[in-house]
C-alpha cells in the first residue's frame, strides 16, 4: 500500500496525504502547497506517507 501512495503522491500530491491521514490538517495543507507550486505539494505528501509507515 505505500508504494501506491507514493505513487499517487507523485501524481496527485492531496490523494496521496488523503489516503494516509484522512480529512486532517495535513491534507489541507498539502492542497495549500500543491496550489502554490507542484513540487512543495509532492515533498510534503511524501515526507507526511514516509512519516507515517515508520
């Protein structure tokens, strides 16, 4: 499963927090940061999947 979210992650950053963490903060966040530039929102979504599976 975290490989999917990776990938998602990389295609669409907000499916990929979605899928980890639900409606929370980071979710929003993460849309913050995909409208303000692609690459903020697909480094956030990854470190937010990478923390997560720890």
């Amino acid at each position: 499963m975290s490989v999917l979210r990776i990938i998602c992650a990389i295609l669409l950053p907000p499916l990929g927090v979605f899928l980890t963490v639900g409606f929370k903060g980071a979710f929003w966040l993460n849309i913050l940061l995909t409208l303000l530039g692609f690459l903020p929102g697909i480094i956030h979504a990854v470190w937010i999947i990478a923390k997560h599976d720890q």
